[in-house]
C-alpha cells in the first residue's frame, strides 16, 4: 500500500513549492525479483541486516549468523547467498545511480527499516559525497540520538510527526544553515539536543490529499491494496500502560467532510475502493461525531457499492448498537478493538478506556452484523502478573466458546514488549528486571559488538523469554483449542 507517512511528508512540502518525488524501493525489489514480496517481514529485511554487517558494521560474526539465517530460509548454500547479497548490492549501486541530481535523499526508518537505510546511505556517500541525507519515522529524541551511531552516513534524524520539521529542514538545508529543529537532529550540529522551533503542527481541517501517482505508476498493474487513511492523529486516551505507540504526535481529528471529500478524491482519480483507518480509535472519544463520520461513509457507500474499509481500529466504550450496525452499512469488514486480555483486572492494570463487558459485547455485535473483530491479543507474561489474571481469562473465554468455535475470532497471545517510551518499563526498572527483557528477534541479528555508546532500550522493544506463568498460560491455550475442536464438531 502506499506509504501514508512518506507521502503525507511529500504532500505538505509539495504544497509549500518543494519539488519532490518518492520511489516505492520495495515494490522495485519485488518487481525486479531482487526481493519477494510474499516473504515474512523479517526475512525481506534480513539480506539488508546482512549487508549491513558486511558494509556498515563491518562485523564479521553478525555477518556470519545473518546469513547463515538467510541460507536457511531460502534453502540455499553459501555460495549461493553470497551470489545473491552480491546481486543485491550492484542492484542498489544501480538504484542509487539514478539519485545523482537529488540533493537530499529522505527515508522512513519504521519497522527496523533502518538498517535497509543504512546500506542505502552508505552506497550514496560512497558515490555521492555531497548528497544530505535525513532518516524519519523514529519514536522518540533518544531513539534519533542512537541512530547517529547505528547510520553513519545519515545526516539528519527526525521523529514523531514530520510534516512540519521536514519542511523547516528541506529550505534550511538548501542555505546551508541548519543544524537541528523541535523534532530534528542533525549529525554535525554543536548539540544533538532538539531546538525549539519548527515544532508545529499540520492542520487536518484543510484538504490536502496525498498524490499517489508514484505509487500506481511503481505497481505498474499489479494487485492493488488499501489506501490508508486518517480519521486523526496521536491518540485521544494515551494512558494504556503496555503501550508505546503515538509517541512524537498531537491529538487532534480530521473533520467528517473533510474526510468524506479525500475518499472521493482518491476512488474518482485512480479508481481505489478499498481503504484502510490508521487511527489507534477511529471513535475518537466522541461518540456524536463518530456517529455524523459514519453516517457520511454510508453516503460514499450508497454512491459507490464497492467502498470497504478493510481495517480500522476502535474502543468499544459508549458504541451502541445502532451505531454498529451503521458500521457495516458503512463498508466496515475488518475491526480491531484493542482487546489486549480476557481479565477485567488486567483491564485496570493497563489502564485501558473500554470495559472488559464495553469488548465483549462489540466482538459479539460486531460478529452479527458481518463485521470480522481481528488482532484479538491476550497479552502475557507482564511484569505484575498473577495466577488470578489468567484464572479469569479462562472464565471469559467460556463466555465466547461459541465465537471460537465458529472461526468469527481468533486470539494470539505476544508477549509483553518493553521499549524506554512505555509506559511499563518503569515497573521493569523497579522490579530489577531490565536484564531479563532480552528476547527480540531483530536486535538478535542487527546487534553488533563494533557500534556501541546506545541503549538497546531506546531502538528495540524486548519481551522476557522466562514465563513466570507458563503452566497457567499454556493451560489457556489449550483451552481455546479444546473449544475449537469440541464444538466445530457440530458445525
């Protein structure tokens, strides 16, 4: 899909007469048969961690795992994947070949995409001494500050909402003059502190669609998927305990016509009908206006029958009836909640908005009026945890039996990930358990013993592979089992 963050950034600076374009890598890759886009995200990043050791890191060790990782995955020797990295690498020296005139080249570093960036930065440097280049998409100042040392060749870190400070940065940078902003740090500034101005932020009253013309032109016919939207940015709750998301953003929401005006713009220009809601809760703590929203999707409905909106993500608190059934009038397929646990006294320990009975009731609703509740997480392995938390998750889960059997839910059950900007590694630190939080399956391959002087914390998110609980927990996962057997049998 195409990039909302990229192309939100490439919107507002194309508003203000900056001339910029964005090139879809990935779907370069994929196409060109360098990179399959079929494979799990580790494993599409995985040939850049190892060029990553082999240019940036210089690290033969992690060299040695990452690929002896790939040779596994693509069932391959080493010869044979070596061959490979080799290709790979003249293919981004060819890629990087046609950004000879750009004088900033910007990347998203989401997702440890960072260390695709990294190889990326370090072959332009290489060919292109002159060229800035600025990496976004971080979560917080102290996760920028660590990639100074992890991107070598990056020159500019941004994190949180970039429209604004990308901006400040792009029109400095071409004078020569900048050395940092609000949400900005540039490696060669006195100071790697932020600054105080360019801080601000875009007004989502005003219509600025995102061109996609870059996008559609990259997929070149190939299958299409959602478009993403926005409904609002930052969250309207920020209080969950477990969670580290929306860090870096204002709270703040798009109007209905707004909104209503962008779709319209995006199905009638290149002819999309299915969207996606990035929103953490697209009620936005405003149950009247979630209403009005709703009422102006099922107008866009009526008019265009193929209009769905694929994925959004709510709480389920104050949402009646009437409005969930307006929901699937409106397109609605996919819905995700946040349920996040079956206990109503782990509810209170992540400080959740919802209810546990405000979940409960949406999942049912929801199944009846067609809707799919997804991304249904019972998270374990917490630092408060107690047997009695799962004791109660084992009594809810008699109440759905039905759901389960059905296939109208599923439930995974991740472990609790702490990262510095969570709210729960404050309790880690208290409990003396930041040494145990060591499990994270990318930091086990793009950690390198010659880049040091950061905080794991501040770049990883990291679970504890000891599971106080584990008979308690396995026990629940055999009971969702056991419901799915014993009653599909009359289905």
């Amino acid at each position: 899909m195409p990039s909302p963050g990229s192309e939100a950034v490439r919107a507002h600076a194309i508003r203000h007469g900056v001339d910029c374009r964005i090139l879809y890598g990935n779907i370069m890759l994929g196409r060109d048969g360098m990179i399959d886009e079929t494979w799990p995200n580790f494993y599409r990043l995985l040939p850049f961690i190892c060029l990553y050791h082999s240019l940036v890191s210089s690290d033969e060790d992690a060299f040695g795992r990452a690929v002896c990782e790939l040779m596994k995955f693509m069932q391959m020797s080493k010869n044979e994947v070596l061959e490979f990295l080799s290709r790979l690498c003249r293919y981004l020296e060819n890629f990087v070949e046609g950004l000879a005139a750009c004088h900033l080249v910007a990347f998203s570093s989401k997702f440890h995409q960072w260390a695709a960036v990294a190889v990326v930065a370090h072959l332009i440097k290489a060919r292109f001494s002159e060229t800035k280049i600025y990496m976004g998409g971080q979560n917080t100042h102290a996760e920028s500050k660590a990639m100074v040392k992890l991107c070598p060749d990056v020159d500019y870190f941004g994190w949180g909402e970039g429209e604004v400070p990308f901006l400040d940065m792009l029109q400095k940078v071409s004078r020569g003059i900048f050395d940092g902003n609000a949400r900005t740090i540039a490696r060669n500034a006195a100071s790697l502190e932020p600054g105080q101005n360019a801080g601000g932020y875009v007004n989502l009253r005003e219509f600025v669609p995102l061109q996609l013309d870059s996008y559609f032109d990259a997929r070149e016919g190939r299958r299409m998927e959602a478009v993403c939207l926005e409904r609002s940015r930052g969250c309207n709750w920020n209080k969950c305990t477990f969670c580290f998301l929306s860090r870096g953003y204002k709270f703040r929401v798009k109007p209905a016509e707004v909104l209503k005006r962008e779709i319209l713009h995006y199905i009638e220009k290149y002819g999309v009908t299915c969207f996606q809601f990035l929103d953490n809760d697209i009620v936005c703590g405003d149950i009247s206006g979630f209403g009005d929203f709703l009422d102006s999707m099922i107008e866009i409905k009526q008019c265009h029958p193929g209009f769905v909106i694929n994925m959004a993500e709510l709480s389920p608190s104050g949402i009646t009836d009437e409005l969930i059934k307006k929901m699937a009038a409106a397109g609605f397929t996919n819905v995700q909640i946040g349920l996040e646990t079956l206990s109503p006294t782990v509810i209170r320990k992540f400080n959740k908005k919802q209810s546990l009975d405000e979940n409960l009731c949406f999942i049912r609703k929801a199944v009846e009026s067609g809707m799919h509740p997804v991304g249904l997480n019972i998270i374990i392995n917490y630092p408060d945890e107690e047997e009695q938390d799962i004791v109660e998750c084992m009594e809810t889960l008699a109440s759905i039996s039905d759901l389960i059997a059905s296939g109208a839910i599923e439930f995974q059950m991740p472990h609790l990930m702490v990262a510095h900007y969570s709210r729960y590694m404050r309790e880690v630190e208290i409990q003396n358990l930041r040494d145990k939080y060591t499990q994270n399956r990318y930091y086990s391959f793009l950690h390198s013993d010659n880049i040091t002087g950061y905080d794991r914390f501040d770049v990883f998110q990291f679970s504890n592979p000891e599971i106080a609980h584990a008979k308690e927990w396995k026990l629940l996962y055999d009971k969702i089992l056991y419901y799915k057997k014993r009653v599909n049998k009359h289905f």
